[in-house]
C-alpha cells in the first residue's frame, strides 16, 4: 500500500461506477468525512514534487508514534511483574543484563543496582530522539514551513524563514545520527564505570542499541538529511536574480537557461527520490 496519495488528476482504471442507492451513498459519505477529518487533524509530512504535493497520510505520523513504542519498550526485558520484587539472579548474559531493567533497583545488590540505573537512564534518553519526538518536529519544520514557503517563492522573495527551518531540519537530523551511532559505546562506558567486566558491558550496550532500532533512526534521518540538502540547493535556486527564473500561469518554475533548470530538476528527483527512502523506511511500522 503507497504512503503517497496519487497526484493531482491521477484516474484510477479500476474506479467502480457511482452508488446506486441512498444507504451506499450514506455509507461514502460517512467515511470520505471520516477520513478527511484525520487527514485534517494529523496532517501531511513529505511531498514528492515540489511542484505538486503529494502529502503523506496520516498512517506516516502513526509509523512515528508505533517506532517510539517499540524503542522504548524493546530494549527492557520480559520479566514479570510479580517477579520483580525479589532479585535475579547475577547476570552473565546482555540480554541479563537489559532484564535489570525490569527489576525494582531497590530490591538489587549493589552491583547490579548501579548496570540497572545506567541502562534506565538511558531508556529515558531515548524520548528525546524516538520517532514520534523527531518525527513531530519534522512534520512542523517540513510539511508546514519548508514546503508552503517554497511553493510561494516568487523572484526576489525574502527566503530566510524557510533557510532557517531548513537548518533547524538539518540539525535535528545530524542530532538524531550522532545520539545512535554513539548511543551503543555510551552505555557500554558507563555500564564499565558501574563495574561491568568491558567486553559484557560493550555486548549489552549493542544489544541495547539495536533494540532501540540505532540503525533504523540513522539511516532515517540520513534520509532527512539529504532531503533538506536537496531542498536547500532547490532554494538557492530560487533565490537567483529574478531575470534568471520565473514562474508559469501555472505555478511552475521556468528558467531562463538550461543549465539552471538541469541542477533544479536534478534537486528535484533527489529530493523525490530521498522521499522514497523515508516512506520505505517506515512501511514496516504502517502495514501491520
């Protein structure tokens, strides 16, 4: 199932002929208000063509949300919780190690209270970076600064707000890859600082990582990185003398030399194509 809704005047082949009967059209009605009612509410994220929008649905934030979920309680273990009152057994395994979490720490020893504070202070880390944190910034920065000031561009517009959305975009991302690439070593640091023998503390602090989805959210905001370069070499573009682009009765950028339109198109599909890596990426969260 596409992210993307179609473009603008796309037909579908297969479209079925019209309701035949007042409870069918009831039906359609009650659900096109349904629908458009959270598609108002969530709004749209990413758009494919900066020329025609194709906003994300709903089910893009959702992917968000779900992912921040999934962040925050995979990286615990599964221990009950009518067994957490009484402690564990010493821990010789990672995956040991990451269940400390599901104890009570006041019930521990003193060892293993101190591997169990690290490892849950930096589960409460992760708030700040998980999906639907980030992913709430972007769907702010992107789809309702960036993206409506760059389709109002005209030549000779004052671009400096949607350059400064685009460096606030830019930086959330770089914030995001450098928090996960190091995330892993972090942990394994303070778990040796706690008195975990160094080669199990490095092992708990790459499984911690990995359940926390480390290289999910790299290559996601890499993804986002990129897209705001490309939208950036797009407005340097645009921001070109006016004798040098225009737009059309339609709205579309005209340039006055070839040159300059190859570097925009070529922007263009980078963009598109670094969109096309964001709706992969979260399409595992959204089609379940």
């Amino acid at each position: 199932m596409d992210i993307l809704r179609p473009p603008p005047g796309h037909r579908d082949d297969a479209a079925s002929s019209p309701p035949r009967n007042r409870f069918s059209r009831f039906v359609f009605a009650l659900l096109f208000l349904v629908i458009g009612m959270l598609v108002f509410f969530i709004g749209g994220l990413v758009v494919r063509n900066p020329e025609l929008p194709n906003y994300l649905l709903d089910r893009f934030v959702r992917g968000f949300r779900d992912a921040a979920t999934h962040s925050a309680t995979n990286v615990r273990g599964v221990v009950g919780s009518a067994e957490n009152l009484k402690p564990p057994p010493p821990p010789t395994t990672p995956e040991q190690y990451l269940n400390l979490m599901s104890y009570d720490e006041r019930t521990l020893p003193s060892d293993e209270r101190a591997a169990a504070s690290v490892l849950n202070q930096s589960t409460a880390s992760l708030e700040e970076f998980s999906f639907v944190r980030w992913g709430y910034e972007v769907d702010q920065l992107l789809g309702r600064q960036i993206l409506p000031g760059f389709r109002k561009i005209q030549p000779g517009s004052d671009v400096s707000e949607i350059r400064a959305a685009l460096g606030k975009c830019n930086e959330r991302a770089k914030g995001v890859i450098e928090f996960y690439q190091n995330l892993a070593e972090q942990i394994a640091g303070k778990l040796i600082s706690a008195g975990v023998q160094s080669s199990l503390a490095h092992q708990t602090g790459e499984l911690f990582a990995a359940r926390a989805h480390s290289q999910k959210n790299v290559s996601t905001a890499s993804e986002l990185k990129l897209a705001c370069k490309s939208m950036t070499t797009m407005v340097d573009l645009l921001t070109k003398p006016p004798v040098n682009w225009k737009r059309d009765s339609a709205g579309r950028v005209v340039f006055t030399t070839q040159a300059m339109a190859d570097q925009y198109n070529a922007a263009s599909q980078e963009f598109a194509s670094h969109v096309d890596a964001l709706n992969a990426a979260f399409k595992p969260f959204i089609s379940g």
